[in-house]
C-alpha cells in the first residue's frame, strides 16, 4: 500500500512512519521544511510540501493509497488546523482515505455526565486549551465532509512516547481509562491501531479512540 504521512517529523507522525515502513508499505513522509528532511527514515520516499498548497498537494498525493495527517501547527497558530484539514481532503481523490490524527478534545469524560476533555471544568491544562479547541473545530469540519472517505482517530488523554505492545482497546465517543482511572496510551502503540486501520478500515467517515 502507497502511504503518504503528512506531519512525518513529528514525534506522532515519526512512528506512525516507522510503522508503516515496518509492515512493508511504500510511505513517503511529508514535511513544511528542508531542514525537516534529514529527520525522516532512509528508506522512505521524503519531500517538502505545503499542505495548504493545494498544487504541492495534487503533486504529492498522486498515486497514493492513504494519506494520513499527523500534522500540529506549532504554539500561537493552532487555529490554522481547520484549513489545513480542509485542504487536505479538498485534495484527496474519491478512492483515497483520508486518517487524521485528531484530538480528544470531543471525548466524554467518564463518570462526568455530559462532560467532554474539552468542556470540563480544570480538565485541560492552560497550555493545551488552544490545541484543543483547534482539534474539535476540526472534528466538527468532518463531521460536514460526506465526499471524502475521513477517519478521525482521538488519542487517549495521555498520549506520551513509550512501548510499543502491539495491545489496545477501542472506543467510539468516550475516554478509555484503565483500571487505575487513567486514559492513556504509548505514541508507538497509537502508530499500531492507525496502521491496523488503514489495512483493515473499520471506520470510514467515523471517529474512534484508543487506549489501554
């Protein structure tokens, strides 16, 4: 399968590359800078494109199979997600998928009727509040998009890097938490259940999450 990883030098979007390339697929990791390049694995197609460039995109993802984006703006410009995300599936072709590494900002807080990460009270810290409300404009921006075969897929709250086990639980709506009452997951093993998904999908024009 031909793979194009938007975001490919981030630390979510490294593993997910990493990943895709363990599994045999054809990935070419995409990146705003040159200086971005040497970060990216040998043995994966590399370039520079901007995202919102819709003629560097047509360019990029022509002949590719799945596109997924691990893209995060950095501090100060998160809004720009939104046009990002509709850049990218302005672009995408009828028989490409699209896989968005989202957010958990639209997950309900277990045991807090009504509440979501987002909307309850003292969940997030300050320094994520930005990041969040970006992440949940971009959710609300698929839920309207009906040509394009999205898949917005919510980390746990704790999406820190770590093992990779290969183990995980899926959900829809709601944060998983284990048994401790802790939603969390490994960046290695959330890379796992993205690629899992672009093999076999499970939720086209669907949101879902993971955790332990």
């Amino acid at each position: 399968m031909k793979i194009a990883i938007f975001g490919a030098a981030g630390d979510v979007g490294k593993r997910i590359m990493n990943e895709a390339l363990a599994r045999g697929h054809n990935v070419t990791g995409v990146v705003r800078t040159e200086s971005q390049l040497n970060k990216l694995p040998a043995e994966a197609s590399r370039c520079v494109a901007d995202i919102a460039d819709s003629h560097q995109l047509a360019h990029v993802i022509q002949g590719q199979d799945v596109l997924i984006s691990a893209v995060r703006p950095p501090d100060g410009k998160e809004a720009t997600l939104v046009a990002l995300t509709r850049s990218l599936m302005a672009s995408a072709l009828p028989i490409q998928r699209v896989l968005l590494v989202g957010g958990a900002a639209r997950l309900l807080i277990p045991g807090r009727a009504g509440d979501t990460v987002l909307t309850a009270p003292d969940f997030l810290p300050a320094s994520a509040l930005e990041i969040a409300k970006a992440c949940q404009a971009q959710y609300e921006l698929c839920l309207g998009e009906t040509s394009t075969a999205w898949t917005y897929f919510s980390p746990a709250a704790m999406l820190m890097p770590g093992e990779r086990t290969g183990r995980y639980r899926l959900g829809t709506d709601t944060l998983i938490v284990d048994n401790n009452g802790e939603s969390r997951i490994s960046m290695e093993d959330f890379a796992v259940a993205m690629l899992d998904e672009a093999e076999t999908p499970q939720h086209i024009q669907k949101a879902f999450t993971v955790g332990y």
